[in-house]
C-alpha cells in the first residue's frame, strides 16, 4: 500500500469524471454483477468513454445529485490524486422503473438480451428507495448512488469520508440516508450508522435469465440524528 497524506472530500470536477470512471472499475472489478451490467465493457476504453459520458450527462442534468471526490497527495505532497468517488442524490421523487425513461437503452446495451436483463433488473432495483421516498412524505431521501475507491487506497478512510459527508447532509436536513449497498462495503456502511433492511435484494428476472448472475445487494438505511 503507498503511504499517503490525510484525505480531503471536494466536489468532482466535469473534466475529472474519466478519472473518477477509472477508479470505479478497478475498484469493482469483476465482484460486481450490477456494476458489469450497468456500465458495460467498463474496463475497456471504450467501456470507459460511454461510461464517462453518461456520468456527465447525469452530472450535468441532476441538480440533487452530488458528485464527490476523494483526494489524497502522493508522497513528495505535491499531486492531488482522486482515490476515491461518490454520488450523493437528494432524492424526492421515485425514479422511473422503466430504464428506458432515464438511458439510452439502445445506444448502451446493443444487444437486446442484455437490454432486456438490464431492464428487469433495474426495475426491481428502483423498489426499495421508491419505497423510501414514498414513506418520506415528500421530504425525500438521501441516496448514495455510486460508491468506489480505488483498490491500492483502500483502508485509508476514503469511503468512510465520502459516505459521511451523506450521513451529516441528511442529518442537518433530518432526512434518511439510503444505499443499496455490496456486501464488501456492508461493514463500512455499518459504521457510519446505516442497518440493513433487507438482506438480500429480490431480482426476478426471469426463466430465460436464470444463467446470468444477479446482483447481491442489500438495501441499508439510517435515520436522521439530532
Ligand atoms: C467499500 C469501499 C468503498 C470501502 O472503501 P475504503 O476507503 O476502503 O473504506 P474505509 O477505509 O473508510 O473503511 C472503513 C471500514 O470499512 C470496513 N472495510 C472496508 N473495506 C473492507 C474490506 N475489504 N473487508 C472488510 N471490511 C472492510 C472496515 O471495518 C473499515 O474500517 P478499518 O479499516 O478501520 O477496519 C471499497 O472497498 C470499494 O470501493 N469497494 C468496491 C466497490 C464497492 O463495493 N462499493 C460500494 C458500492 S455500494
């Protein structure tokens, strides 16, 4: 592990979201059937460049979302490296569970049975903080919707960082904070306050999608502190 200085938390610039991307892939790697489906080919510099795109689509068209960077400087204390990304949304209405209303579907997922299984997936995805926001009465949630820091920098306080500038917004605001969270990332989760509310998200996609693998998530909340 490189030895490294203390870590800040700053919002994401436009022109740094390929750098954010990157970190996203490595750090997902292959361990997630979610992140493999969502941002195809994402470790590839094709994957990357559509990736990229649509998170600057998403950046530029969603004002309640934030997009977080976390940064540390190398050794000699000289070069900000971003080491670890998050998106925070302020979410007040459910989104829509038809992913086709919010991609492209045919320009990311070309081939129809992957746009297919995609669909399905995200519709059982959107379920649970659909049902969050409903309950909030029409004050919202906070949702943490992206999560990743890159491998060699892990165990340093990143995620921690970056899920705890969500915790304290949604406290300020008495809101409560939402994820659906890899297990990998459970513990962390945890410590910051978030429970599990359901161990296992449900994905029914299907007979025809029964060889692919689904997703392994579980949906964690955290009600506001005073
Ligand atoms: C989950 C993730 C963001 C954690 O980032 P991080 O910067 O390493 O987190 P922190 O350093 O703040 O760790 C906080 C605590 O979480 C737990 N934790 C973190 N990584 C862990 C791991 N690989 N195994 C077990 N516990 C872990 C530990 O309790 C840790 O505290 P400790 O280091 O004092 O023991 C990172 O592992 C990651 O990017 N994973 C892949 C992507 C992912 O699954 N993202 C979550 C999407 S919902």
């Amino acid at each position: 592990m490189p030895s490294v200085n203390k870590v800040d938390i700053s919002p994401l610039s436009d022109e740094e979201i390929p750098i954010a991307f990157q970190v996203l892939s490595k750090s997902f790697g292959h361990e997630a059937p979610f992140v493999d489906i969502y941002f195809p080919s994402h470790d590839t510099p094709s994957g990357q460049a559509q990736g990229s795109k649509r998170l600057t689509v998403w950046k530029q068209t969603s004002e309640a979302s934030t997009f977080l960077k976390a940064t540390t400087r190398g050794d000699q204390g000289d070069q900000e490296l971003i080491i670890g990304f998050a998106v925070w949304t302020l979410m007040k209405e459910a989104p829509p569970a038809e992913l086709a209303k919010t991609e492209n579907v045919e320009e990311v997922w070309p081939d129809e049975a992957d746009r297919e299984f995609m669909t399905r997936l995200w519709s059982d995805y959107v379920i649970p903080r659909s049902k969050a926001i409903e309950d909030s009465g029409g004050k919202g949630v906070y949702v943490l919707e992206l999560l990743a820091v890159h491998p060699e920098y892990q165990r340093l306080g990143a995620g921690t960082a970056l899920v705890e500038w969500g915790t304290k917004k949604a406290d300020q605001q008495g809101l409560q904070a939402v994820v659906e969270g890899t297990p990998i990332a459970r513990r962390l989760y945890e410590k910051s306050g978030l429970r599990a509310k359901i161990e296992e998200m449900r994905f029914d996609v299907g007979d025809e999608f029964a060889s692919r693998r689904k997703p392994k998530l579980i949906f964690m909340t955290r009600e506001p502190r005073k």
